[in-house]
C-alpha cells in the first residue's frame, strides 16, 4: 500500500462514530482496553490494513504485585535482588526478566508488519497511531496523539493527584517525617520529607549518580537538559553500584517500613485509576 494511504483521522472517514452529545461522558472501566482494540482492529481495516485486536494476558506477578502494595517481606526480596530498579538493567538484565509482562513478538501485528515493505510499514505505523488515539477518544474521551502522549498525561495526572491526595494526608506526612529522620540517621542525604518526595528520594539517588556518570561520558545533550541517558559502564562497574544500590534500598525500606505499608497501596490505586481513565493497559 503507498505512504500515501488516506489515514483515518480522530473521529471522522469511518473510524467510528463519535458519541452523541447528549450521553454521559466515558467512564473508566476494565473491559476498556479490549473495546479500544476492537475499534482500531474496524478502523485499520477500513484503511485496508490487517490487524489483530490484542490485549496482553497480564502475568501472575503475586510477588511484585505485593511488593508494589507495601508488603515488607516482598519489598525486601526485591529490593535485596534489585536495590531501586536504577542500575540493575546495566549489571545483570536477567534480574529484571520477571517484570517482562509481554515481548514485541507476542503482538501478533508485529509479524503482520514484518511483512511489509518499507513504504507499507511506514503508512501501517501512521494509520495505527491514528486509529489508535480515535479508539482512545471514543471510549475515554480523552484527547491523545499516540502512546507516548498518552504515558505523558498519565504520568502528568498521576503525579498531579498524587501530590494532591498523599502530601496532604496528615498520617502519611507523620510517616514519612518518622522515616526520614531514620535514613538520615543511616547517613543517606534527605531534601524533603513530603511523602512523595520520600517515596522517590532513593530511586531518584541513584539516577543522579547514572546521570553524572553519563555527563562525564559526554553522553548527555547540553542542548536536552533533563533527557535520559544510559552511560557505558563494564559489567563488573555496574555491578558495584547495584550493590551500593540494594544496600542503600534496604537501609531505605527498615526505615520506611510502616511508610510504605500506608503510602504504596494508595500510591498503586492511584496510579490504576489513572491508567483506566485513558483506556487501561494494553499494547
């Protein structure tokens, strides 16, 4: 098919019709991932594409799940394999192979395309992106460019009610106050003792020290100020600073202990809602 395929833009050319004004706004349910692929699968169709309405199957993820909720007996076996998630993938990627929800070639379209010429797959991506954020508009009502605008309002509007929700509980402020007197009688710097700041103060540790790292590499962009870099580091390098990682983690977690057990389960829920409200997970 040309590049010059006629793309199916946000609610028009027969990608859906758009909900009559007089009904209720979208809600957020489970079953939406599955009606937006539904509609992107009719769209893509109507642009004379092949695709496959396909939601990944979550794992059963019991342990991570627990630790994501505050558990203290699965946060520590993470954290004791893992530190905060921030150098592992540097010194020993297979350590993170059981947060691997869905490979690239489990998306039955990923071969679908692979089929493709270059021009085709080129006019294939467009039509997606566009059939995408139309499903995503029509089922949420929510306005989005493609996946990436998406996970950036999401983060936005996490963070947003975050902030909003958690700094402002007197408990968790009582809690992460308690707690960062803690780790900073360990030695470890703290800046803030909001709740979230608490939350992030580790993570957020040790992805400066990997920026730094990749500053002096002269991998950073001057130009970028704020862009991810990942720096070049031998695996036994990056090894020692995922030991120095699990080592400040679990100092962190004895001293967030009770912290956590508060802040994280309503920290998940938050995050869960969010993600609803723009469709749910999905590819």
């Amino acid at each position: 098919m040309p590049a010059s395929v006629v793309l199916c833009l946000a609610l028009a050319a027969g990608c859906g019709s758009a909900a009559p004004a007089a009904q209720p706004a979208p809600t957020a349910t489970s079953s939406n991932p599955q009606r937006i692929q539904a509609l992107v699968a009719d769209c893509m169709k109507q642009q004379g594409f092949r695709y496959v309405a396909w939601v990944p199957q979550q794992k059963n993820l019991s342990e991570l799940d627990k630790a994501a909720t505050g558990d203290y007996e699965a946060m520590r076996k993470q954290r004791a394999k893992t530190g905060f998630d921030v150098f592992v993938m540097l010194a020993d990627r297979s350590l993170m192979e059981d947060r691997v929800l869905w490979k690239g070639s489990d998306n039955p379209n990923s071969a679908i395309k692979e089929q493709l010429s270059n021009s085709q797959r080129t006019a294939y991506d467009k039509a997606e992106v566009t059939c995408k954020s139309s499903a995503v508009k029509q089922v949420t009502g929510k306005v989005v460019k493609d996946d990436a605008d998406r996970a950036e309002q999401e983060t936005k509007m996490i963070k947003q009610a975050t902030e909003r929700e958690l700094n402002g509980d007197p408990k968790l402020v009582e809690l992460a106050a308690a707690m960062g007197e803690c780790v900073k009688g360990k030695g470890y710097q703290v800046d803030s003792l909001r709740p979230t700041d608490i939350d992030s103060r580790g993570p957020d540790a040790f992805e400066a020290i990997k920026q730094s790292i990749a500053k002096k590499q002269g991998m950073a962009d001057p130009d970028r100020p704020g862009s991810y870099y990942e720096p070049k580091l031998s695996q036994a390098d990056a090894r020692r600073y995922l030991n120095q990682e699990i080592k400040a983690a679990l100092d962190d977690l004895e001293c967030g202990r009770d912290f956590y057990a508060a802040y994280s389960p309503r920290a998940a829920q938050i995050a869960s809602e969010v993600e609803l409200e723009f469709g749910g997970s999905g590819d």
